[in-house]
C-alpha cells in the first residue's frame, strides 16, 4: 500500500466517534496543561501513564499525541500573557510575544502563535507520514552492530550537551543504566542489583520512574521553587488578525517549518535550537527592524511555528528508530513498552494500523486545536488563577492512586517518592532527567544487541568497525561528545 492508502485507512480509524472524543479529550488536557506555568507534556503522559492498562493502546497514543500537540499550542499563552515560559521552547516566543501583549496586541499574538501552530503541525505531520518508509527501510538494513552503534549515538546526544551539563548529563544516563540492570538477566538467569527485595527481581517499572520523576519530582521542585508570578495581563479587544499581520506572518510561520521539523527529528536536536534560529532570521529578514524588541509579530509567529514543527520531528526517530529524542518521547516510549510494543523499523509492519492512526489523529487534532483555542482563549486565561498550592497537591494525589491501583504493591509506592526525591533533586541541582529514562529503556536493549553482536563475531569486537554504518554511527557519536570541548580548545588557542 502507498503512503497515501495507509493513511486514509488511518482516518478510517481515527475518525470513528470513539476515537474521536480521545482525540478531543487529548487536545483539550494538554492545552489545559500547556497553559499552566510549570507543567508541560511530559508530566502529563507520566500521570496518565497507568491507562495503559486498561485502555486500547490506538486510544491511548491518540490521547497521549493530543496532549503532546496541545501542550506546545498552550505553552504560548503564558509566554504571552504573563511572560512565564512553560518549557525551554516557549522562551523565545515570550520575547516578542509579551510585549505585543503589553502594546494592547495581546489577541494578534495569540493569534499568529495558533495559526502559526496549525500550518507546523500540519506540515511537520505529513513529514511524518512521508518520511517514514524510507527511513524505515534504511534501518532494515541494520544488524545487531548497526542497532548498538545507533543507541550509543543516542546515549552520547541526549546527555553530553554543551559545557558545565555534558557530565550532568551522562551521570543521569548512568542512574537510568543502573535501574534498567536490576532484576533477572534475560540471558544467564541471574539476579542483578535485587538488594534481596524480591519484588525487584522483575525490575523497576518504566510507569514508576516516569511518573516519579516527571510527575513526583517536577511538582516537588515547583513547590519548593518560591518565585514571583506575574499577574496575567487582560485580553482586551478580540483574538484575531489583521490584513498586515496575515501579511506579515506567513514567511516567516513557513521558515519556522522548515527550520523546526528537521532539527526535531535529529538526535537530541530539540525545540530550543530552530526557535531562536527562527527568531533571529525573522530579526535579520524583517522590513520593520525598529519593532524588534518592542513587539515584531514576526518574532511570535515565526519561533512559534519552530516549536510545533519541531515536536512533529521528535516522532520520526521514536516510530521509526525507536529512539526518543525528548522527554516527552521517552515518556511516550515508555508507553509503548507498556502495551509490549517495541518501536523501530518493525513497528510499521507489525502496528501498521495503530502508526496510521496515530498520524491521521494527529491531523484532525491539530485541526480540533486551531478551533479549540482562538474561540475559547478566554476560558484558557482563567486557569491562570487556580492556586498552586491545590494544583500541586492534585498532582501528587493522582500520581500516588495510579501507580498503586496498578499492583497495589508498598515497595512500588516506596520507589515512586524515592524516585520522585531523586527527581527534585536532579532538578534542584539542574541535571537533566530526560537521559535516565532513556538509559533505562535503551540500555538493557543496547546490552543484548552488543552480545548478539559479539556471538555473531565470536568475541571480535572489530565488527563495529568492519560494518561501515556501525562505524559511521560510533564516528559521529564520538565527535558529538568531543567535538564541542574540542572546538572550544581551538576558539581558546586562537584568541
């Protein structure tokens, strides 16, 4: 079938009336949670993640893909109005956006930043939906070498970030190895790590370590973090456009596109980076310069759409590589192991239906998101004012029952607030978290795909180096991790 057939029977599907309400459920909760300062997508899945018991994995994904899409459409009002960025991509838009709020232009912007949203979304979606057979059929062509090259490439590039953060980041990779070593050793039958507890010879549960350090730790750090909100400022006139903010914002929401989608779906390529990319391409590609600063709806429209095709992106590698790319991606990775369902190059053949789905749900919940948000921004505001002190404690209450009501287990509920201290810790100290759940899903994969390769070399670790794509991954890998502190050194020398 073509790309085109799978993805109408995906439509088929998704537009069912059942799957519809998912959809409308997840594009409702994440722009809800988007709104909130603090709160973003990846805490939201991990609270949500004990459904996957109970619910159809297609019903599940389409909920989760709606918060995911939702979230980053409703991280733009509080850049706007309050000038609180929810999460590190929505720090650009606060830029130009609060101060088009401060100018009485509050509505445009919030405008553009949805419109901008849509056409991103819609364009990183089919990008999706486009590139996925071909990167497929690339990754079929790789052996147990080619998979654990590929996974160090993915260890190195979501923990050794730029500077002071590259050991933070690998010491929270290690955390995640430790606790995917726990338990039976599939191969030898071994106990590892078990502490004599024998409800951890099954190992620790990814829901557990998700929902502790998304969910538990994020809400302890933002309890304990005492700052200043700024009041939200009020929307005045109507939420809407005019013939020169058209004019004016639909170059700049197309290089938005092309910037976000394919700097999302590398490696550890995130939002942050095509954002201000945008932003500045907008400073220098704008007729009215003397705005900048002051409030260019260019620099709203354009980081905007740079952070919603981004989040498009971050799919690619997960459904076709089965690698996250992102907090978020982990947490949704996580999910897919709950149902037993491994991500990558066989996902399509064996998942085809669920992958369709997920992608034309995507569509209609963009769409579902566009006329979700400029009718209703105004009930969106109002959520602004729930006190953070209730909010917060809801979190904790609802991550606390689900992770019980799934084993009614008292080492579980243990291991979720140790988990959890162990996240506000990390965030305290400003260590990433997104690395543990990553090492603790890829690392006992990368562990038996390195042994199979070295039962198939008897032992000879030149295979990763006479298999030209295992060697071109581990290449890349080390100048990842190098290369930063190497060109630092020759900056240095040079001044």
């Amino acid at each position: 079938m073509s790309t085109l057939d799978n993805l109408m029977m995906g439509f088929g599907i998704a537009l069912t009336p059942m799957n519809l309400l998912w959809a409308l459920c997840g594009v409702t909760v994440g722009t809800a949670i988007g709104v909130l300062p603090g709160l973003g997508p990846g805490l939201t899945i991990a609270l949500l993640l004990p459904i996957t018991y109970k619910v159809d994995p297609t019903a599940a994904f389409i909920l989760f893909a709606g918060i995911y899409y939702g979230a980053m459409y409703g991280g733009s009002t509080t850049s706007i109005l309050i000038n609180t960025p929810g999460e590190s991509a929505s720090i650009v838009t606060s830029l130009e956006g609060h101060k088009m709020a401060k100018r009485g232009r509050a509505g445009a912007a919030l405008a553009t930043a949805a419109v901008g949203s849509f056409i991103a979304g819609q364009i990183g979606t089919l990008g999706i939906a486009f590139l996925a057979e071909p990167v497929v059929n690339l990754a079929l062509k790789f052996g147990p070498a080619e998979y654990f090259a590929l996974m160090v490439l993915c260890f190195v590039t979501v923990s050794a970030v730029l500077g002071s953060y590259a050991l933070r980041g690998l010491t929270a990779l290690a955390i995640g190895l430790f606790f995917g070593l726990i338990g039976v050793d599939l191969q030898t039958g071994q106990a590892r790590f078990h502490f004599g507890v024998m409800e951890l010879l099954d190992g620790i549960s990814v829901l557990i370590v998700a929902v502790g350090l998304f969910a538990i730790g994020e809400t302890l750090h933002l309890a304990a973090t005492k700052r200043e909100e700024e009041k939200a400022l009020e929307l005045d006139g109507p939420v809407g456009m005019t013939k020169e903010d058209w004019k004016r914002s639909w170059k700049p929401w197309l290089r938005g596109t092309a910037f976000g989608f394919p700097i999302g779906a590398m490696p550890a390529g995130g939002a942050e980076i095509p954002t201000f990319l945008s932003y500045y391409t907008e400073k220098k590609l704008t007729k009215h310069p003397e705005e900048f600063g002051k409030g260019a709806i260019e620099g709203v429209a354009g980081p905007e759409a740079a952070n919603n095709a981004s989040a498009a992106g971050v799919l690619v590698p997960l459904l076709t590589l089965g690698l996250p790319t992102s907090a978020t991606a982990a947490i949704m990775l996580s999910a897919f192991t709950s149902y037993g369902i491994n991500p990558g190059p066989q996902l399509l053949q064996t998942q085809g239906p669920l992958v369709w789905t997920l992608i034309a749900s995507l569509l209609i919940g963009n769409l579902m998101l566009l006329v979700l948000n400029l009718p209703l921004i105004r009930i969106w505001v109002k959520l602004l004012k729930i006190p953070a002190p209730q909010m917060y404690a809801g979190i904790l209450v609802f991550a606390t029952i689900g992770t019980y009501g799934i084993s009614r287990s008292v080492v579980d509920l243990v291991l979720l607030y140790v988990v959890g201290f162990l996240g506000f810790l990390m965030r305290r100290f400003d260590f990433p978290t997104a690395p543990v759940i990553i090492g603790l899903i890829l690392g006992p994969m990368a562990e038996q795909e390195f042994r199979r390769a070295m039962t198939i070399s008897n032992g000879d670790m030149m295979i990763f180096i006479d298999k030209p794509i295992a060697l071109s991954l581990l290449v890349i890998a080390a100048l990842a991790a190098l290369g930063p502190k190497l060109w630092s050194m020759l900056t240095a020398r040079r001044g």
